[in-house]
C-alpha cells in the first residue's frame, strides 16, 4: 500500500485538474477538526498497547487529556458535478504519524427525473455505514461507534472504483431505488484483526500505508503455521493481484426510512504471504436499516455475517455481529443515544492452543451530544463491554470493562 497511496493521491488530483471548471467560486475549499477526550473508568490493555482491551484508550491514559483526532480535508470542485476530497489523520497512537483515510474524485452526473448516478475512483470508505455519515467518516451519534463500524474503519476501504445508480418513478416520487457496485484491490489482508484480535470499539480509522500492532500467539512462533507473519498488520495490501468487490442495493423513502443490504468478496488467495503479510479470504453480508419517526426519533441498526480464512488448513473462522441504537435530536442542539450491541467469532478451525480466536460479547453504550454551534460540539458517553474469549490454554476467560468519556471537537 506504500507504493500505491501517492500514486493514488495525484491520481485524483489529474483527474480533477482535467475536469472543466463552470463554477463561480472558489473551487478549493479546507476543513480541519481538533479532537480531545478525557477517559475514566475500569479497563483492559488497550488493543493498540498489545493487550485484548475493546477500547482505544485504557487506564494508562486515565483522566488526562488525550488527542482523538486531528484531521484535514483538502477539497477540490472544478464543477458543479465533480469534485476530488483528500482527507489526512494524525494518530498519536500508537506512534505519532499522519495518516492518508481518503484520496478519491467523484463524478455525480448531470441526472434526468428519473435516474441519478455516483462515480468514486481513488481511496475511500464503502457506503456501508449508518453511524458514520458525519464530516470526516465520523459517527454523529457517539464519539465511539458500534463494532461493526469500527472494523470497517480499521479493515476495510475500497481502493478502486465504485458506481451508484438511482432510479424513481418521477421528481415528485418518495421512493428511491439504488443500485451499488465496485471494484477494487489493496484489500487482501482483512480479516486478520478480527480473528486475532476480535471486535473492538474505537472510532480509529487506520490510513494507508499504515500498521497496526499484532497481539503475539503461539502460532507466530519459529517452526509454526504462522512463523513468517510479522509482528506489525498491514490492512490495505495487495497479495495476490486479484480483484474483490461488493455488490448492494437500497431503497429510501424520502428521509424517513433507508434499507440497504450489501454483499462484500475481497476475493483474496488465502495462501499466498507477501512480506509477512498473508492473504485473508473475507466475505461478509450487511443489512442495514435506518428509520426517522416521530419528532425527530431515530432507529439504527446494522447486521453483518460473514467468513475470513487463511492459509493451507489455517484459520478459519465465521463471525457475526449487530447493534440497535435509538436516538433522539432536540432543538438541533442536543442529541441523545442508545445503543446495544452484540458480536462473534467462532473459530472452526483445528489449530487449537496455537491460534485460538473464538469470542462471545455485547456491549451498551449511552451518549449524550451538545452542539452549541456548527463547529463544535461537546460529548459524554459511557460503555460497557463484556465479552470472553478462547486462552491459549483452550479455556474461555471472561473479561469486562467500562469507560467514560467526554469529549470535544471543532471544525474550522
């Protein structure tokens, strides 16, 4: 992925440079957002620090100040139907670095009463989430999003192309029909964090060319299934030089209601390794459904299940996992949440003490989120996660945590 994320990048700023420009304005625009959180409460090691902990932050960042976020957004629209967005993170965890989230150009077509078009080329998130439908791919619901949609963030980004076609009866239809399709690579290695990690609970997206630290297993070991795996994950590799892609489709009606279903291949070769980094043959089906009633009531929920294997009789796990969330907006200023959640995986495979990945849990969350003004808002979760999971010993070890948080960003 190193060697594709500044291809990648110049690509979408050519492509945008040779559009035509018709608009009057400014075709270049900028957003930064500064993010802060303060954490307290009961928790496991951190996954980033090397341990089996559901949260980011642990207890040796207790009641101190933490960096969340600090991002950028550079966009560019020559036109009123194209435009190319790059986005950049600084992660102070696990070691300093700016990373590359999304570097893509869209096309929206000039659209007829009936049919409406989306084209993205380049590094960027898959339309698969509810939550994080805010400014930077950031849930606007909680300052720590449901498991799925951490994974996503973490795992998964389309590097390729992607079209969406919409289709209504007439301009004056409710009911809109969508179909999603893409293409892409640099996907090969996911999977890996979900069986050897599990699920996690985090709002941290992982940039190209990034690595994230991988828990030591017996199975790493010198003369094991695994010895050449390195010891640091890379999620957007190409392996094998084999083409995945997703296929879904959606119906809206108006804004009150929003059902999507999706089906994700990254069709990777399970046993192929490239500079210690293995090929990971992920899939998965997602339903989600997001319902506005009342005065200003929403329901949320997503269901994913799918499969991930790797290597020549290696791991071979399903998995599984779904949140409901409820949420209420008052006077545009104040939104309320609940969430619950529950999450899987169970390992099939035979490599028993030397890789075990099977885990059970739920989780619950409540938020409460202020928004004084457009740039900033103020926020206070508290989460429960409780969960087991399978020891080296072949024992399932019980473990629990509670964290809360308050948190602040600004947009300017």
């Amino acid at each position: 992925m190193k060697r594709v994320a500044l291809p990648i990048t110049l690509l979408v700023c050519l492509l945008a440079h040779a559009t035509v420009a018709t608009a009057d304005q400014n075709p270049w625009s900028s957003e930064a957002m500064l993010g802060l959180r303060i954490n307290s409460g009961d928790t496991r090691q951190s996954w980033l620090n090397g341990g089996l902990g559901k949260f980011r932050f642990d207890d040796s960042s207790e009641s101190m100040p933490v960096f969340e976020n600090l991002a950028l957004a550079l966009s560019y629209k020559p036109s009123l139907t194209s435009k190319a967005q790059v986005e950049l993170f600084y992660h102070d965890d696990p070691d300093g670095r700016v990373a590359l989230t999304q570097a893509f150009w869209q096309l929206n077509p000039i659209s007829s009463n009936r049919w409406r078009s989306r084209y993205r080329v380049g590094l960027f998130h898959a339309p698969f989430s509810l939550e994080n439908r805010g400014k930077l791919w950031l849930s606007t619901y909680t300052s720590r999003p449901s498991v799925i949609n951490s994974w996503l963030g973490e795992e998964l980004r389309t590097v390729g192309v992607e079209g969406i076609w919409t289709w209504r009866a007439n301009a004056h239809s409710a009911n809109r029909y969508s179909v999603i399709a893409a293409a892409f690579g640099f996907n090969d290695t996911a999977g890996s964090m979900l069986s050897w990690r599990g699920w996690a609970n985090h709002n941290r997206q992982t940039g190209a060319a990034e690595t994230l630290p991988l828990r030591w297993l017996p199975a790493f070991a010198e003369g094991q299934p695994f010895q050449n795996q390195a010891q640091e994950f890379e999620p957007f590799k190409e392996v094998d030089n084999r083409v995945g892609g997703y296929l879904g489709a959606e119906w809206r009606r108006n804004r009150q209601l929003r059902i999507q279903t999706v089906y994700f291949h990254n069709n990777a070769n399970p046993r192929k390794i490239d500079q210690g980094q293995y090929g990971w043959r992920t899939q998965f089906t997602q339903l989600a459904v997001h319902w506005r009633f009342g005065q200003q009531w929403e329901l949320l929920s997503q269901w994913m299940r799918g499969s991930t294997f790797m290597g020549n009789f290696g791991v071979d796990n399903d998995y599984d996992a779904a949140y409901l969330m409820l949420a209420k907006t008052m006077q545009q200023k104040h939104r309320f949440a609940l969430r619950a959640e529950r999450f899987n995986v169970d390992d099939k495979d035979y490599l028993g003490a030397l890789d075990p990945n099977d885990e059970k849990g739920w989780a619950a969350t409540a938020a409460y989120t202020f928004m004084p003004t457009r740039q900033l808002s103020l926020s206070l979760d508290y989460s429960h996660n409780d969960w087991s999971r399978a020891s080296t010993g072949l024992a399932r070890i019980a473990w629990e945590e509670s964290q809360l948080s308050a948190a602040m960003r600004y947009l300017f």
